[in-house]
C-alpha cells in the first residue's frame, strides 16, 4: 500500500488511541473509594446534610385523605393538612454527630 492518492482513503499504521478519562481519574476515585468513604464517613456526611436541611427548612408537612361517607358508588373524602416540626436541637444534634462519626472514621484509620 502506496502514499499514493488515488481517490481512496489513505490508512495509516499509527493512529492515536483515543485519551481515556479513567486512567487520570483512577487515582482520584480510588483514593475516595478506598481512603474517605468508609460507613462512618457516608453516615456522617448524611446526618450533616439532613442537619443543615432541618435547620434550613424547620419541618415537613403532608396531606392525608379520610373517607367520610360512602353511599354507593359516590365516595366522600376531605384532605387534611398536618405539619410536623423539627426542633432546633434535633437538627443541631445531627450535625454534631454528624462531625464526629466523620472525625471517628478518619482518626481510627491512622
């Protein structure tokens, strides 16, 4: 096969593989796979997330359906809206236990 063109593609023996994201990234997920994401890790960082989340939002609220009556086919229902609280301290207990599984995890991998 000749560098000669002669209308068709021309095939190189050398073309360059295509760069793959995972061999520069490998030692970037491994260190958080194997290093920081321990149970102790993910739990805390879950208990501070609903902390923060508790202490921004202050509650939850839902609506429930009754049934009231039911004569036949036709269905009588009301919709009741109830609210719940979060205490201040509950959200602000989460986050400090939240920071200290974190720093028990890291301190007992040392």
């Amino acid at each position: 096969m000749g560098w000669a063109n002669d209308g068709r593609s021309v095939e190189r023996k050398h073309r360059r593989r295509p760069v793959r994201a995972t061999r520069y990234l490998a030692p970037f997920v491994m260190g958080l796979t194997l290093r920081s994401m321990r149970p102790g890790t993910v739990l805390g960082a879950l208990l501070i997330f609903a902390g923060v989340v508790a202490l921004s939002v202050g509650g939850f609220s839902f609506t429930s359906r009754e049934k009231v009556a039911e004569v036949g086919p036709v269905k009588v229902t009301t919709e009741k809206q109830h609210s719940v609280p979060v205490p201040t301290i509950v959200a602000g207990l989460a986050v400090v236990a939240g920071v200290v599984l974190i720093v028990a995890s890291s301190r007992k991998a040392r």
